[in-house]
C-alpha cells in the first residue's frame, strides 16, 4: 500500500468576526478535503505535548512518529541537518531569523520576507565580524548560527512577540554573551548595508539585525524504515522539514519553484509528490503558506491559502490510488499571528468512514478515531 500525507502547516484557527463566526477552514471553499472527511474518518490530534512550546518542529516531529519528548533538543540543530552542517557533540545550532526592529519592538520577525539572496549578502558582511560564532544563510529570513562549544540559552521566536517591546525576549543562560553581542553588531553592520538601503528606496523593510531562538545540540532519529519499515520522503521548501527527513534518513525531494511562502507553486509539489509515489511507500507533503498567512494576520490571504492547498489534494486524489491523508500541525489563529497547543482535526481516507461532512475543527471533534497523541498517528495510519 502507498501512503501520501498532505500537511498544511497552521491551517488550524478559531472563529473569526469578518469571516461571519467561521474558521478559515470553515469558510475556505475545500471540496477535496471535504470529501475526504465525507468518504473516510476523522479525528484530532494533539501534536504539542504538556509543557512544550508550540512549533512546527515538535509538532512535525510527533506527526512522523517520533516522540519530541525522547528526540527534541531545538529547532536549530534540525535546520541545521537540513543544511548538511556538520556539529560536533557540543556545538549549539540557533535558529537565526532576519527581523526588522523599530525603536525597540520587534515589527517584522521576517524582515518583510528578505530574498535569500539578501539575507546571504548580509550574512556574509556580518561574519566578517563575528569570528566567536558560525553563520550559515538560509532560505529567506530563515538563517543558522552556531556556537562552538556552546552551553545553551533561553531564547523566544520572534514570531510570538511581533509589535511588542523586545526587551523582555531577550537571550538568556550561558551563550546568551556571545548571542547579544553578535545581535548588536548586526544592528551596527545592518544600519547602512547596502541590501538594506536598497530595500528602503523600494519602501521595503530593512532587516535591522539578527535573532537567534531555539538552540540546540545534534539530535538522533532513528532511521524512519526501522520504525515503519516503509521508504519515505518528504516535500517542502523550509529547512526545518528538510532537516527532520535527513535525520530520520527519508529522501528529501526537492521541488522547483515550492517557496515557503504564501507564491508556492502547490501544483508542483502535487505532481512531485505522485512521481515520488512511484518509489516510495510514504510521501510527506508539507505546504508552510497557512502559517506564514496566520503570522501575517491575514484571514483572506489564509482562506486563499487554504483554498490552494485543496486544490493540491484534489490533483493528488485525481491520480493516487493509494490511502491520502490531510491534517495541520498546530493552529496558528489570525487574531494573535502565533502558534497555539491545542489538537488539530485530521481525515484519513481509505481506511473506513464515519459520519463527519466537511473538514474543519468542529468535525473534527466527531470523527470516528476521537483525539490521539502525534506519535499515534502513523502507526494508525499504516495499520
């Protein structure tokens, strides 16, 4: 039997106002994950454990089968796979975003979602300066650094404080020196950069400096084949994902033109993801624009997003014989532009039906497989 999981990153969201009381993914017009829900079952799924912090990291991690509570140690060393960084025993990898900070607050944890090719000009000024730490540019906003030998810090995404003084998350612990100071001189470097200047004569928001969250040292997965004893692979533009699939020795399939961002090219990762099919057991397609539309604040741009999404599941259902599944990872609600912990609604078609209707949170509550933890949900799957 072939398996394909479609992932809608932050698709999850509470009722809202404008859209008439509705979610995003009750209002969204999704006939394809509707008919899912129609024709198979439903449930929830709670992808955050007790006393973690709600991210795509912990939570992508439990949906593949692994536990985060025995494998987690940040999101950086993740990220830090997908970039073939090598790390010794005690090296600390940091997520390392481009932000924009106005006057102390913390506007853009995105810098106005800077081009990769920006981000590695200001990256490789920056390092010049900063021969304590290791830079590596990423994709977008999405950049790593790493401290050799590093003790740890408390850190906080800057996603969770946008329009809010930074003062407060700043880092803390025993890299937190090093950190502040490689903060403060990107703010020198960056203030007269010339990426930066050009952005300002677009009216584009400059990336005013760096800021490192979730550190953490090389993790170990077992290899996904001895837990399932399936080949899998795993389609998405975002480092972090890309990471979990080689750590977990998965085939990364790499798809022209897929972004990261609300102009992904759904239609592409539909088709890769039937070709990977072909030589694969279990294909994992991971679509990042719900959240980034959720970050935004955005509820239209979010119900588009989400209408995309089911356009790719409709391409898929078209030629895939096998059993599809579709879920999100975390809610990540419009009104507050972050991630929360509650369970997340997830269908399976082919493996039986009950009577929800449509794909969305409160059906969800009804399906016929009830709330399961996220290292559950392959093992359900594939049973």
């Amino acid at each position: 039997m072939k398996y394909i999981v479609i992932l809608g990153d932050g698709m999850a969201d509470e009722p809202l106002a404008e859209l008439g009381g509705k979610t995003p993914l009750e209002y969204a017009r999704t006939p394809n994950m509707d008919r899912i829900a129609r024709e198979g079952m439903m449930g929830m799924i709670r992808t955050i454990p007790e006393g973690y912090e709600a991210g795509s990291d912990i939570a992508n991690l439990g949906i593949l089968g692994y536990d985060p509570r025995s494998c987690y140690t940040g999101r950086g060393a993740l990220e830090a796979a997908s970039m073939e960084i090598d790390l010794a025993a005690d090296d600390v990898a940091y997520r390392c975003n481009l932000v924009t900070v106005m006057e102390g607050v913390m506007t853009d944890f995105s810098a106005g979602h800077i081009s990769s090719g920006e981000g590695k000009a200001l990256f490789a000024t920056l390092a010049e300066q900063t021969p304590s730490v290791s830079l590596y540019p990423g994709i977008s906003y999405r950049n790593l650094l790493v401290v050799r030998g590093g003790g740890g810090a408390v850190t906080y995404p800057p996603h969770d404080f946008v329009g809010e003084k930074i003062d407060p998350y700043l880092p803390a612990g025993k890299d937190a020196g090093i950190l502040l100071n490689c903060m403060e001189k990107s703010r020198e470097i960056f203030s007269d950069h010339p990426v930066n200047l050009a952005r300002a004569s677009k009216a584009k928001p400059p990336a005013t400096q760096i800021w490192p969250w979730s550190g953490g040292k090389r993790p170990s997965l077992t290899p996904f084949r001895n837990l399932f004893g399936k080949d899998g692979g795993v389609i998405s533009a975002v480092d972090l994902l890309q990471g979990i699939a080689r750590l977990a020795k998965m085939e990364v399939i790499r798809v022209p033109g897929a972004t990261g961002y609300l102009d992904t090219d759904y239609q592409a990762k539909a088709a890769y993801a039937l070709d990977a099919a072909k030589h694969l057991d279990f294909v994992y397609v991971h679509i990042e624009a719900p959240d980034e539309a959720g970050h935004l604040g955005n509820a239209p741009e979010k119900v588009r997003a989400i209408e995309r999404v089911d356009e790719l599941v409709g391409t898929i259902m078209k030629e895939f014989s096998g059993i599809v599944a579709v879920l999100p990872d975390h809610p990540t609600p419009v009104r507050i532009r972050t991630h929360t912990p509650e369970p997340v609604p997830f269908a399976i078609w082919g493996k039986g039906s009950d009577d929800t209707r449509v794909f969305s949170e409160k059906e969800g509550c009804r399906g016929g497989y009830g709330t399961i933890d996220a290292p559950r949900f392959l093992p359900l799957l594939f049973l």
